[in-house]
C-alpha cells in the first residue's frame, strides 16, 4: 500500500476512541480483489486506541505458533508509538468487505504486512497530534510523541493517547505521513516477550479443541479407508445401542457418529457397520506408485526451466554424473488435531475453528449450506499447528454438514490421531532424474532435472505445478546449462501444501547432487557454492557467514560436515550439518544456521522459528514416511511415523544476517536446507551418498 487510501468513513467510531482502517495486501492479484469497482480500499485490519490508552489490533491473521500475534503488533506499535505494555490483540471476522483475503500461508504474514502497518500507525499517530494540537491551540510541528503520550516541549504538558481518541476521529486520514527511519526504532527489532504467552499458560487462550457451547454435541465420522472411496452402506443398530450415542447420520465424507461426548461418539464408531465401494485407488501400493514415478521421469514432461543448451554441454563435459533422488509422502502431524464446532440454523451459521483459511472455510460453509457469504461466521481459534494442513477445509466442511443434518445443534467434530495421520492431505512424493557434468577444471557446466510427483494444488495438465519443482528450477547457482521439466503423477493420494511446500524436497535434491558435482569435480562444497553464487550476493554472505560459524573444514575429532543453501520465502539460509556416524548409528550433533530475511522484526521469534523448522525439518528427514499398501496409509499414530525425541536434538546456534531488505518469511526458511547438509555430512563421513528419504539406519551400515 503505497498510502493510506482512505476517506472518513474509514473511520468508526466504538465507544469512545479512535478505529483506524487499513488495506493489507496478500499480493498484487489479492490486492487488487481488495479494491473495489469505484477504487477505494476496503479495510482488512483494525487499530481501536480506547479511552483507557489501551490500543487493540483486530488481526486477520491467524497464529499457529510462528509468532504473528506479537510480531504485526511490533509493527503497529512502532509507528503509532504507543505503550507497548498496553497493546491487545483479537482475532477479526471473517469479512472481504473489510478485509479482503483472509489466510496463512508462505510464511506471508510480516513480508506482506511490513509497510500496511507501519502506515496505519503512523497516519493514527498523526491524526493523535493534530487532536493534541488544536486540543492546546498550537502548532503541530512543535509537538511529539511519546510512548502513548502526545508531548509539548514548550510546556512540558501531556496528554494520553486515550484522552486524545475521540477528537482524532474527527480528522481526515493524512497521506504520504513519513516512516521512521530504522535508526530510531525501539520495539521494532527486539525481542519483546510474546503477547500470547500468558493466556496459552493460563488457559485463556482458546483454540479449536476448546470450543464450548450450551446444547453442544459430539461427532466422528467413519471414513473410507482407502482415498475416494465412497458408502455402501450401513446399519447403526449397535452403534446407537452404545451409552451416549445420540444419532448416526450419512454425510458425503462418511457415517458421522454424534454423542454426549466425543468418547461415547468414539466407542459407537468402532460398533458402527458400515460397508464401503473402495474404488479404483484400492490397488495402489507404495511399490507401484514409486513404479509409476520412474517411468513419468523417463518421458517428456512440461518445461520448467530451459537456459542454455544442456543436452549439447553434457555431450562435451569432461565428467558427467547420473543420479535418481527419491522422497516419500509426509504426513503434516501437528499436535492438535483436525476439529471444528459449528451450529447451522435456516437463516445462518456459525463456526468455531482452527484454521489457516478463514475466507475459504466461510465460502466451503456457505456453498454446504446454500446460505449466502455473509450468512456464516467464522470465528478464528488459535491452532495447535499448522504446516500447511490447515490450509484445507475438509475438517470444516464435515463439521458443517453434520450440523446441516442436526439444525440449530451445536455440533464439535473431532479427529482422532489416527484420522489425522490416514486422512491427511499430505506433502507429495517425488522421485527426480538428475544429471550433470563438469569441465576440465572442475567447474559445473550443465545441469538437468526431470521431476515426476504429483501436483501440490492441481494444476492444470500440460502446465508446470511450480511448486512442485521450486528448489531446483529457482537455483541461484550460475550454471550455464539447465533443464527441468515437471511430468505430473496423480496415484489418487490427496495432496497439498506442507512447511516449505516443494522445497523441503527438491533442496534435499538439488543440494545434494550439487555436492556430487563438487565431489566430481575435486572443489570443496562450500568454495563450489561460493563461486556459482558470484550473481547472489545475499545467499552468497550467509553461505560464509555459516561456513565462519562452524569454523567449516576443521570439525571436532570423529565428526564431519555437510552444507547446502536455499532461497525461499523471501528469505536466504545457509546451513552446515556436523554429524558422526559410528557403527551404523548416526548423530547429528550441531546445525549451524545463518539466515538473512531482511529487517528483523523480532530476533527472539525468529530463533524460535528456526529451531523449529529444524525439529521439524529432523523428523521427515530421519523418520517420517508415509506408505500405502491396497490404497491404504499404514501408519496410525507416532509408534510407527516417528518423530524426533528431546534427546536426540542437536545443539543448533543461529544467526542472523541482518540487511536493510524488507522483511522476508521465516517460518518456513530452515526446513528445506537441513536434510541436505545432513547427507551430504553423512557423505563426508562414511563416503555413501544417500539419495532418498528418509535416512535410516539401514542405509548408513
């Protein structure tokens, strides 16, 4: 937003202060969808200055954990130069007449924010010294603020922002109100506490598990194990003779079983009968569906990259190496899982959850429904994790239909972990064909890829799904010579976005076999990647600055270390692996991580992301896969898809490159760059190259 667009209606008045109005674009196409025909801006954030100097932000934006609630009210309070003690969040409706989009996803929320903010509070604090100024019959100019405070030097006087809210309503939103220079920040760039922390310790904070209502109900839905598979039929004696079952209803998901409590809903779901039409998907394998991703990497598929001629300099390349990389379905897992609460009456609906995508749960309700958009509610909960799973509707949508069935009850579906982890809509499997070649002197020379995976959000046949081969077709490295193409494989697993979407696996790829060509070329990892990075200078400085933190080349005695980068949310990580492997038993002892996303907001915020990006990161490289055997998921819970316990967490220092670039994501930044340092690492050390995932104690013996 290049100005506060705005006008007095812009302006509302609740109670007694001053509601400021802003436009927050997501990106060019979603804010233009913000604009309206006549061109004026509907707002999609509040700032509400009470009479009580308390200044209250109504986010659109919802907090996962990555920090949001703390670090856009960062931004707001720079500018508006308010009592940071005195700043309260809540979550805003889901509206697009005020507010356009409303999501999370991309690590989006600061990147597309950082301007927004800072000129709804500067313009706020504007309007607040004209109020001062005329309230005391002098010149604007000669006054300033001052932590919720409009200051006259020449007298000494004070007036708080509360006094203060109700006569700055009166006056017109200014324009063009300069930014402060970064030199004279105070909150922006430290790491204030989190304004979360207390109401998630004490119990105040609600998230969707949470969710009460008087009258409310219980539900669980009885799938089909296999992927679109359908109901054939069933008979609901049993499960209605279990204490507390209330009713059994057939939605298009499943059978739902509605109790007192969730419990009782439970047991009557393990007593239901039902009978299922599998489908065709009923014989699809793990084995099959790696069969078929093969072959796709054999023929032609759409082109992702083309510069230069690749073909012809792998005719000509004094060395050229072959490799097929491999990863496998991954199962997103956060520790709260899939629920909803919703009550639908004839005239309306109201909805109560976790989720990454509150416009597009309140369109999925209104089109189950048959009620008009601004018919449902949405009320935002705080999620017990996301990683891209949220993004979904699905839970949503079942919430909603068996409250369709059940009018004016208020019903709470829950998933079990075991529905979470069957029925998730998982990061897709991959399979790549790599080749390169290098010259007489080492250097690499050409490079192709041929990517078989299915599409991330399906795409349309004959385009190029860019996520799923972002990682490899966005290298930064200056080789003269690439290809990638994209050929799209559907074995009908559903499929969506996953913490760092395509490049969690196509970094593993593309950084791995970048290491081969070093290796094959007899360079040094680290001084290969620091010549093809002449033209980016960003990914360039944190690729040294990590090789200088882990005093790189020179490793504690029996370890060994790997290294890979990645550009990726607006941001540039660099990351080196020490690990040992001793007697078939891997240890990754260290990550160095260095990271430069631009002005820091919050440095603490940005650690805690990084560190767990790396946890994360850890488990799908070192445990996590997903299998399917007869169209089923074989794993059901955390005793056979494993993630990454206390102890075996590496020390991870991290740190920060800080620039004068605007903000880039972090969420999403450490994830992708982590499982190639460590195989390349584990190359180092035992001289195998691992080229698929995960990495298992098998493959190290």
């Amino acid at each position: 937003m290049s100005e506060m667009m705005a006008n007095r209606r812009d302006f509302l008045r609740v109670g007694s202060g001053l509601l400021v109005g802003l436009f927050i674009p997501e990106s060019s196409r979603l804010a233009a969808q913000g604009r309206g025909g006549n061109g004026a801006v509907n707002p999609n954030a509040y700032i509400h200055i009470g009479a009580d100097d308390s200044v209250t932000f109504l986010i659109t934006k919802a907090e996962m954990g990555q920090g949001t609630v703390t670090s856009l009210s960062q931004l707001l309070a720079e500018e508006l130069d308010c009592d940071w003690t005195k700043v309260k969040t809540e979550f805003a409706p889901v509206n697009p007449a005020l507010y356009g989009n409303q999501g999370v996803y991309g690590s989006a929320s600061i990147r597309t924010t950082w301007a927004p903010l800072r000129q709804a509070g500067a313009a706020a604090r504007a309007m607040l010294l004209d109020a001062a100024a005329q309230k005391w019959g002098v010149e604007k100019a000669g006054l300033r603020t001052e932590n919720g405070f409009v200051v006259n030097p020449a007298s000494n006087a004070r007036l708080s922002y509360g006094s203060l809210a109700e006569g700055a309503a009166k006056f017109p939103i200014p324009t063009g109100v300069p930014l402060k220079d970064p030199k004279q920040f105070r909150i922006i760039g430290k790491s204030v506490k989190r304004l979360d922390t207390r109401d998630k310790v004490n119990g105040k904070a609600q998230f969707g598990l949470d969710a009460r209502l008087p009258g409310m109900v219980y539900a669980v839905v009885a799938r089909c194990p296999v992927f679109g598979g359908t109901v054939a039929g069933f008979d609901a004696t049993k499960a209605k003779a279990v204490p507390g079952v209330k009713n059994v209803v057939q939605i298009p998901q499943g059978v739902a079983v509605i109790g007192e409590n969730t419990w009782a809903a439970m047991q009557g779901r393990k007593a239901l009968e039902v009978r299922f039409d599998e489908g065709p998907v009923a014989s699809v394998n793990s084995e099959g569906i790696r069969k078929m991703f093969a072959e796709y990497a054999t023929q032609p598929g759409a082109v992702a990259k083309k510069t230069g001629d690749a073909e012809a300099a792998l005719a000509t390349a004094a060395k050229k190496l072959e490799a097929v990389y491999e990863a496998p379905y991954q199962s997103h897992s956060p520790m709260e899982p899939m629920n909803c609460t919703a009550v639908v009456y004839p005239d309306r609906c109201e909805i109560w959850a976790s989720t990454q995508m509150q416009s597009g749960g309140r369109s999925t309700a209104a089109q189950i429904t048959g009620l008009k958009p601004d018919q449902v509610k949405l009320n935002t909960l705080y999620l017990g994790g996301g990683f891209g799973r949220r993004s979904g509707t699905d839970f949503l949508s079942e919430a909603v239909e068996v409250a369709k069935a059940m009018p004016g009850t208020p019903v709470k579906l829950t998933w079990s972990r075991e529905d979470d982890m069957q029925h998730d809509l998982y990061r897709p499997a991959s399979y790549v064909k790599f080749a390169g070649g290098v010259d007489a002197e080492g250097w690499p020379v050409a490079l192709t890829a041929k990517v078989a995976c299915p599409s991330f959000f399906g795409g349309r046949p004959g385009t190029v799904d860019s996520t799923a081969v972002e990682g490899i077709h966005t290298l930064e490295y200056s080789i003269p010579n690439i290809y990638v193409d994209w050929r799209r494989a559907d074995p009908g697993i559903p499929t969506t976005f996953w913490r760092a979407v395509g490049y969690t696996q196509n970094t593993f790829f593309a950084e791995a076999f970048v290491d081969e060509l070093a290796h094959a070329g007899g360079k040094d990892p680290v001084e290969l990647r620091r010549k093809l990075l002449r033209n980016s200078p960003r990914l360039r400085a944190v690729l040294d600055k990590a090789a200088e933190a882990s005093n790189w080349g020179k490793p504690a005695a029996g370890r060994h270390q790997g290294v890979a980068v990645v550009n990726n949310v607006g941001s540039f990580t660099a990351m080196v692996a020490e690990v040992s492997v001793t007697a078939g038993k891997l240890k990754v002892h260290r990550v160095v991580c260095a990271v430069d996303c631009g002005h820091i907001v919050n440095p603490g915020i940005i650690r805690q992301q990084i560190e767990s990006g790396i946890v994360y990161g850890l488990s799908a490289s070192l445990k996590g896969a997903i299998t399917i055997d007869r169209g089923r998921v074989q794993q059901g819970n955390f005793n056979s898809y494993d993630v990454l316990r206390i102890d075996e967490m590496p020390r991870v220092d991290v740190h920060i490159v800080e620039t004068d670039n605007n903000p880039g994501g972090i969420g999403e930044a450490s994830v992708p760059p982590l499982a190639p340092a460590i195989a390349n690492a584990i190359f180092a050390a035992t001289g195998k190259r691992l080229r698929s995932l995960p990495i298992r104690p098998a493959d190290l013996a």
